[in-house]
C-alpha cells in the first residue's frame, strides 16, 4: 500500500515533526510492513526536515503544491472549495500510484484519494485564552473540514477522543484512537551521557524538565517550586531543554527568565534551550527524573520517551497522563507550588543519577511491544480507510 505523507508541525511545533517521525519509524520495526510511505514536501520545506524522515520513507517528492501560503497556493485553496477537490494535488498523487493519503491539508470534499488524518488535541477548545480567537476560529474550520472529509481520523487518547466527541459528535465513528510510542535508538542506550554531556558543565545530578517554552507547558509553577525549595534550604537542580519561542505568546520565555531572576533561583535551573535529540536523550538517560509539569497534552511525547528510557517521571495530574500511566509515575497538582515542591524533593532524595542498566534493558523491551501495536494499529486504520 502506497502512502502520501505530507509534512507535520514545522519550527514552531516540534511535537507534530516527532509523532511524524516516530509513526514512520514504527513502520520499520519487526520487518516488512507492506506499507511505503512516500512524503510530498514542498520546495520551501527546511531540508533537516525533510532529512529527518528520509531514513523512514521509500521516496521523497518535491513540489511547489506543497508550498503554503504562496499565491498560487491560496488562490488553489478557493478554487478546491468551489469545485470540491484539488485535482492538481490529485493528479500528482495518482501519477505516484497512491493508495491512502496521511494528513492532507485542504483537499476537497470530492477528493478521490482516501484521506486519513491526525488531530493531535483540542487545547483551543479547553484552553481558549492560549489563542486568539482568529487561531480558534482556524482551527474549528479545519478540524470540522478533516472530520467531513477524511475516512478515518486518529487520535492519540481517549481523552481526545471525548473531547472529538463533544466537539463533532456527528463524526465520532470515523474516530480511532492510537497511542504512539517513542522510537529511542538502540546507539543511545550504549552511550555514556555524563562524558557526552560535558561541554554543558552541569553537575551529574538534575532533574529533566524537556517542554518546549509554550505557557500552557507551565514552567512557571516549577520555578515557583525552586523558590520554595530554596527558601527551606532544600536545593535541587532542574535542567530545561526546548525551543525557547512561544508564537502565541512571545513574550512568555522573557518572562520566564526574568521570574528565575525575580525569585532568585538561577543556580537551581539551567536553560539548554533547543539541543539536539541525540542530546535530549542523554539528558534524559542521565537525570534522576523526568519531570512534565503541563497543563495540557494530547499525548505527551516527553513522558513516552521517559518510558522508553526506564526513567521515573514526576508528571501533572491531568487526564492523559493517568491514561498514560508512566511506571512508578508521581502526579502532583499543576497549579500548586507546594505539592510540586513536595513531590520534587521526595524524588530527589531518593533517586540516584545516571542509567540504570537493569531498568533500561525492560524498558526497551517494553517499548519494542509498544511499538508493534502503534505500527499494526495504524496499519489497519489505512486498510480501513482504503476498505
């Protein structure tokens, strides 16, 4: 089966790039799929995007169709709603003997081509002051046009999947739910972090906080923890890394730094900024914990990969990350310094720093299973869509 893949997320969201590369990923464990995924990408699209899937998909397309917001683009945009399908982007398609399209943009109600598509959450719909209200207004058009249009549409929890229902009740058995499952490279596993770590000159002890500075990841309510810790002479230490932009709020990473400055906790945090994934990981393989004090996700990428790497995880008490259920997690309040401070110290008293080789080897195991059941899983929704 031929799949069109067109790209997810972009510099400003990383989380669609990893699902992306983690789904094409999958499709390569435990031998031959019968799927060949082919990404269609425009000319404009960065080229480590692009090379970040290579490796996972059977050719690369290059075309300027693909290129948003360009004249020729928009201009293609009004014309697919009068005429009711893209016939440009369904003429390419065909040409390549595609079979099912992954995660389409705007291709008409008559598109010929069964489409399947991914809505990663309805945080404008739960946290409406995150956007404004042209961005909401955006995205309720374009997830009732994917709803309208698509054979089968994927969600990453069942906490999504209520949210779909209460939003586009009518199309909720077009829904199928897939939980996704990091991919950690076996390389990273038998690499030694703290020597790799080095040129960063942190201590060898730390907890890993991996969001990307959006609000809504809540790195405020961290700092106020550090303030709390400090103020009983219980310190610790937590390493940030992640893209220090918020487009929504692009004042939000100034803030951050001057509340580190403001409450005086700067030895207590160390902000990496983005590092490369190879680095993440390390991070994350030499901390003492994970720790995702979010306020919302639709599945959350940092605590599967926290999973994957057998590293504890200290998390918000929000619905999907129950439904995640990371093992030996500890969920605190989100919205109560105190009970994060608590919850910090318990875990930094008691925790060692560094891989466990034990842990990890269950771990990986553990993800391989995983795995498995997100590849066969998204392999019978595209027979379903094509069916």
């Amino acid at each position: 089966m031929r799949v069109a893949c067109t790209l997810i997320g972009d510099a400003g969201w990383i989380g669609g790039a990893q699902y992306q590369r983690h789904l094409l990923a999958a499709l390569r464990t435990d031998g031959p799929s019968g799927i060949e995924p082919i990404l269609f990408a425009g000319l404009a699209a960065p080229a480590r995007e692009i090379d970040a899937l290579r490796p996972y998909v059977s050719e690369v397309i290059a075309d300027p169709l693909f290129d948003k917001w360009t004249p020729g683009w928009v201009t293609r945009q009004f014309v697919t709603m009068i005429s009711g399908s893209d016939h440009r982007v369904e003429k390419l398609f065909k040409k390549h003997r595609v079979d099912v399209v992954f995660f389409s943009g705007f291709f008409g109600t008559r598109f010929s081509i069964p489409i399947v598509n991914w809505i990663a959450d309805f945080q404008h719909l739960r946290m409406p002051e995150m956007f404004s209200a042209k961005e909401r207004m955006m995205r309720n058009f374009m997830f009732r046009t994917w709803a309208k249009t698509a054979k089968r549409l994927i969600l990453s929890s069942e906490s999504a999947k209520k949210d779909f229902e209460a939003f586009l009740p009518a199309y909720i058995d077009r829904v199928d739910v897939l939980r996704f499952s990091a991919q950690i490279p076996q390389e990273i596993y038998d690499a030694h972090p703290l020597e790799e770590l080095r040129p960063y000159g942190l201590p060898e002890k730390f907890l890993h906080l991996p969001n990307q500075f959006w609000k809504h990841k809540n790195h405020y309510m961290v700092i106020r923890a550090l303030e709390i810790l400090k103020n009983s002479n219980r310190k610790v230490l937590v390493v940030c890394t992640g893209k220090e932009a918020d487009y929504r709020h692009p004042d939000h990473f100034h803030f951050i730094r001057d509340e580190i400055a403001k409450r005086g906790v700067g030895d207590q945090i160390f902000l990496a900024g983005l590092v490369p994934l190879r680095h993440l990981y390390l991070f994350m393989r030499q901390s003492i914990a994970v720790i995702n004090p979010s306020l919302f996700e639709g599945w959350s990428t940092t605590v599967e990969e926290a999973k994957a790497l057998g590293k504890p995880a200290l998390v918000s008490d929000i619905p999907v990350h129950r439904e995640q259920n990371p093992p030996g997690g500890i969920y605190f309040d989100p919205q109560d310094p105190e009970d994060i401070a608590e919850k910090i110290w318990s875990r930094w008293k008691d925790l060692a720093a560094g891989p466990n080789t034990d842990t990890e080897r269950q771990a990986f195991d553990e993800m391989q299973k995983r795995t498995i059941a997100f590849r066969e899983g998204f392999i019978n929704i595209l027979r379903k869509a094509v069916a």
